[in-house]
C-alpha cells in the first residue's frame, strides 16, 4: 500500500486525502555527521508528537458546538434546519479547502500550510466565543471547515513521515482513531465546560485556542522541506478512473452512510436528548453526541485487522441497530437506552468506514490513487452534508423528534439495503465459498 493511501485512513472527521511525497524532499533532512544519533531520534519523536497533539487538538475543535447548539436555537432564534446548515457549511468548506490546499501542501510544504490553517482554527474558535447571532456563527463554522481541510491531510501525511521508526501503518492507524476520537471527545469537553463552568457560551472555544497555542509551535519547528515536492500548485478536481466506477459505488456509499448517521446525531441528538430525556444538563446532551464517534474508535481499534467486506457488513448491522435504538429511546424517554444505541451505532460507525476505506484503498489503481481517494471522500461529505440538512428542513414540518424518528427508519433500511446488496461480497471467517 502506498503512503498516500495508509495517510488517507483518517477521513471525514475531517482528514482528506494526503499527498504523496517524494522521498527525496518529503522527510526531514538527516542529521550531519557530528549529530548525535540519540539526538536524532530524540528529535523525530517531538515532531511526531507534536503533530499527534495538532490533529488531535483541531479536530476537537471542530465540534465543540455540538452540545451547544440548543442554547443558540433559543438564543438566536434559530430552528433545526438552521442547525443543520451550520454542519454542512462546515462541511462544504472543508472540500474546498481539500480541493485547494492539498496540492498547496505539495509545493510550500507542510510548515506553512499547517501554520495557516491552525491560526484559521483560533479564529474560527475566536468567532464563534464572541459570537452575538446567526451570521458569526456560520462564519465560525465556515472557517473551521478551512482550517481542517488545509490541515488534516497534511498533518496525517506528516504523521506517516515523521514516525521515529519508519512503521508508517501505525502511523496512519494512530491517525486514523486520533481523527475519530477527538471529534468524539468535543462534544464532551464542551458539554462539560457549559454546564459547570463560567461563561458557556464561549469557554470551550478559549480553551481551544489556548491548546492551539502549543500546536501552532510544535508546527513551527518542523524542517522548511517536510513535505514539499516541487510541484507547480494548480487545484485538482478528482477523477474516478472508468475501470472501477462499478466497484467504486459501494464503498462511497457505506461511507456516506456512515457518516450521515455522525452528522446528524452531532447536530440533532443534543437537542433530541435534552427534549426526549425532559433535562438539561449540558454534559449528558454532549456526550449523548460524542459518546458515538469516541466507540467508533475503539471500534477501530478492536477490529482493525478485519477485512474491507466484513467490517463494512458489520458495520451496516450496527449503523441500522443503532438507529433503531434512537427510536426507542425517544419513545421510552430512557436516558440508558439513548446511550446504547449511540454505542451501538458508534461501533457500526466506525466499522462501516473503515470497511469503506480498506475497499477504496483495495481497486484504487496506483497512478490514480490521489483522485479515487479524493473523490471518496468527495462523495462523502457532500452526500452527508445533504442528508444532514434535508433532516433539519424535516424537522421545521414534523418537529424534532418526528424528523429523526425518519432520518432512523430511512437510514436503516438505506443501511440494510446496501448490506443485502454487497451480500456476494461477504465472507465470515469459516465460511466456504458457494454456502
């Protein structure tokens, strides 16, 4: 498998597609003869680390308005619908800057690139702390969704490249459940600080920029060369070669499944919990969200070594179970039964995509692995973004529950359609072709 496609791993939380290096000018340049070997190393693990706690930390950021979202529909007089555009301007900006600042990365190198686009995070972050209505609020989103497209890919690629002893598939499998955690682990954070610490409406957001701070130095020390390959920066839209657009749809489709389901719950469910479960606490609204993509990776983690067709059909079953315990929760106005089904469909979650991305990384040919990849996750966000808003404008007719109560059934016979459709491609272990 090449590097750009064990970078590729992380996906939609929102790591696209990295660009692949020429090992020449891609790693950082070798200590001279007088450089202590030990200092070397020592070296090396900084800037790995340092770029786990970059990821790790501006992808936290990306969500952190989850449990929020009901105090601005009461604040700003916003409804559901408007709720969910906030997900897909975010996701509309992060293919933007995928299309754009992915080739940028390839031709100034990482350092720069990643410096804009953390200090984009702060000031995402800065506008939504200081916001006072709806327009800073999209604004905010808008340019967190930049600031994730420009960085992600290249932080994941720096990742693989900078890993202290060359083992580039852990690399890109700590990427990969890094990405998934921590856009879990916001909600959380952000439920917690809102309900039990000052200013609510804007803590979260300065506990963000603050971790950034680190972030933003650990990138600046990283050689000038990471990354740069000497290509001419031009924007690339993606192609999908012929011979595997049959095989291609498959794939793309678990993985905007997989990801409507996310959206929408990290839209919705803080809102749907708090009506459903007839409280208020900030903390259980947030968590009831995150709690999804935090199994999702360890999910990852537990079954990573199951193959493409058997963690996408395990990951379908859970997705549909899962939405169905959304049901069920809403209509027993159980707090534990929500919670279950989020693990539920976390671990569904998680499978489904990672199923998605083995299979793409499995038929994309090797001289246009960059374009399958891309379009991948092109299909992907916007395919979710639609799906996550198409439920918001539900909701402004048949009223929050009655809207999700939808989104379950459709998603879960979507999800069990797509299962019974690859059917042919399933093989349990122990199972014998032709039974």
């Amino acid at each position: 498998m090449s590097q750009e496609s064990r970078a590729a791993a992380a996906g939609p939380g929102g790591s696209p597609p990295a660009r692949q290096a020429t090992p020449a000018t891609a790693t950082a340049p070798a200590p001279g003869p007088a450089a202590p070997r030990g200092a070397a190393a020592a070296a090396s693990r900084a800037r790995f680390t340092g770029l786990g706690y970059a990821l790790a930390v501006l992808l936290t950021g990306t969500n952190l308005a989850t449990p929020l979202y009901a105090g601005y529909e009461r604040r700003f007089g916003l409804s559901p619908f408007d709720v969910t555009l906030l997900v897909a301007v975010y996701a509309a900006a992060v293919i933007v800057a995928l299309l754009a600042c992915g080739p940028l990365s390839d031709t100034a190198g990482y350092r720069p690139v990643l410096l804009a686009g953390l200090a984009a995070a702060a000031a995402g972050s800065a506008l939504l702390a200081a916001a006072s209505g709806p327009a800073a609020l999209f604004a905010g989103r808008a340019v967190q969704g930049l600031a994730v497209g420009t960085c992600s890919g290249a932080l994941t690629a720096g990742l693989v490249l900078t890993e202290p002893r060359g083992r580039q598939a852990r690399a890109s499998f700590l990427a990969a459940t890094t990405t998934t955690a921590a856009c879990g682990a916001g909600p959380v954070l952000a439920g917690a600080l809102a309900q039990y610490g000052p200013a609510p409406r804007s803590l979260s957001f300065v506990v963000e920029i603050g971790l950034l701070i680190p972030a933003i130095a650990a990138v600046a020390m990283l050689p000038a060369s990471l990354g740069r390959t000497g290509h001419r920066w031009q924007p690339r839209w993606p192609r999908l070669p012929a011979a595997i657009r049959g095989q291609f749809v498959r794939p793309a489709l678990v993985s905007m499944l997989a990801w409507a389901v996310a959206y929408v719950v990290l839209a919705l469910v803080p809102s749907y919990a708090a009506a459903t479960l007839g409280g208020s606490n900030l903390l259980v609204d947030g968590a009831a969200a995150g709690s999804l993509l935090l199994v999702a990776a360890a999910a990852q983690a537990a079954c990573r070594s199951w193959g493409s067709a058997r963690a996408e059909a395990a990951g379908l079953l859970g997705l549909a179970a899962g939405l169905a315990g959304l049901i069920a929760a809403g209509a027993a106005g159980s707090a534990p039964v929500l919670f279950a089904a989020m693990a539920v469909a976390g671990a569904g979650q998680g499978l489904a995509f990672m199923g998605g991305v083995r299979r793409i990384n499995e038929i994309a040919p090797a001289d246009t692995r960059a374009g399958t990849v891309s379009m991948f996750y092109l299909v992907t966000y916007s395919g979710s973004g639609l799906v996550t808003a198409g439920v918001g404008l539900l909701a402004s007719h048949l009223g929050l529950r009655g809207s999700v109560d939808v989104f379950a059934v459709a998603l879960a016979a979507a999800c069990l359609l797509t299962l019974a459709a690859g059917r042919g491609r399933l093989r349990w272990p122990g199972r014998r072709p032709g039974r």
